[in-house]
C-alpha cells in the first residue's frame, strides 16, 4: 500500500504503511526518454498506431514503478526471514560461547593443577637442595676427621715405636 507523507496517519490508528516518494522520477527517467524518442521521431513516426510513445513511456513508468515497490507484506516477510536468520546465529554463537566457556574452564583447571604439581616439585627442589648442602657438609666434616683420624694413628704409632725404643733401652 503506498501513500503520500501528508495523508499518512499515526501507527496507533492503523498498521504501518509504506510511503514511496518519486520526486525525481520522471526528470531521471521518462524526460531523458522522451527527449530521445523525439530525437528519433522521423524513424518511429512511419509506424501506423499513433499511441506508441504513449503506450511505450507508460509500460516503462509501471514496470519501474512495479520495481521500486514493495508492499508491506513483502517487507514483513522479508523482516520474519532476516530476523529468523538472525536469531539462528545469535544461538548458534550462543552454544558456541558456552562451549568456549567449558573448554577454557577446563583448561584453567588443568593449568591450576600443573601450577600446584610446579610448587610441590619446586619445594620438593628446594628441600632436597638443602640436604645436599648438608650431606655436602658432613661429608667435608667427614673427610676432615678422617684426616685428623690418620693423624692421630700416626701420633699413636709413632708413640708407640718410641715406648718400644724407650722400653728396649730400659
């Protein structure tokens, strides 16, 4: 249904009509059109049914005038079809967040517990370091008595060749 912008009424009082202006038609269109067959005139004047420019500029003007309209019910079909697209995609992104969603909690958790397996093994680290340190420092304690060890059987040994000698020459 088309209506000129004046006689529009409010949509409270009536269903939404679709208003089509052609201020320009016919200066873009027929005068163009008119301007040339005038121009070829002579060529189409020997055709016998004097109505031809008539006939031929108002097939024109309808099938343009046909073309550039729509009535309400295309247009409300075409909406219904957009807006069923539309909400197609916007469940098809909702799943499909809500699969990212899981995946990328299950993903934090996993990466929570690598983080926890990381801490032990570093305390664990850091504990087995400290009793290398001191395993290092018993052994170095070790080695040193076992170096004053020797000393000391050698001091003995030695007394003792001395106690026989002394011994001998009492």
């Amino acid at each position: 249904m088309v209506t000129h912008e004046d006689e529009r009424r409010s949509s409270e009082e009536d269903p939404k009509n679709l208003v089509v202006a052609f201020p320009d038609f016919l200066q873009d269109s027929v005068v163009p059109f008119l301007k040339y067959l005038d121009g070829k005139r002579d060529k189409y004047a020997m055709l016998k049914e004097a109505g031809f420019f008539v006939k031929l500029v108002s097939k024109m003007t309808h099938i343009k005038g046909a073309a550039a309209m729509k009535t309400a019910k295309e247009m409300k079909k075409e909406c219904a079809e957009a807006t069923a697209k539309i909400t197609k995609r916007v469940a098809s992104f909702n799943s499909e967040c809500a699969t990212m969603m899981v995946t990328l909690q299950e993903r934090d958790e996993h990466l929570w517990a690598k983080e926890m397996e990381c801490e032990v093994f570093w305390l664990n680290l850091a504990k087995k370091k400290k009793l290398w340190a001191a395993e290092q420092l018993r052994t170095k304690d070790c080695d040193r008595l076992r170096a004053k060890l020797k000393t000391v059987e050698e001091y003995l040994e030695m007394l003792r060749i001395k106690a026989e000698a002394v011994e001998l020459a009492f």
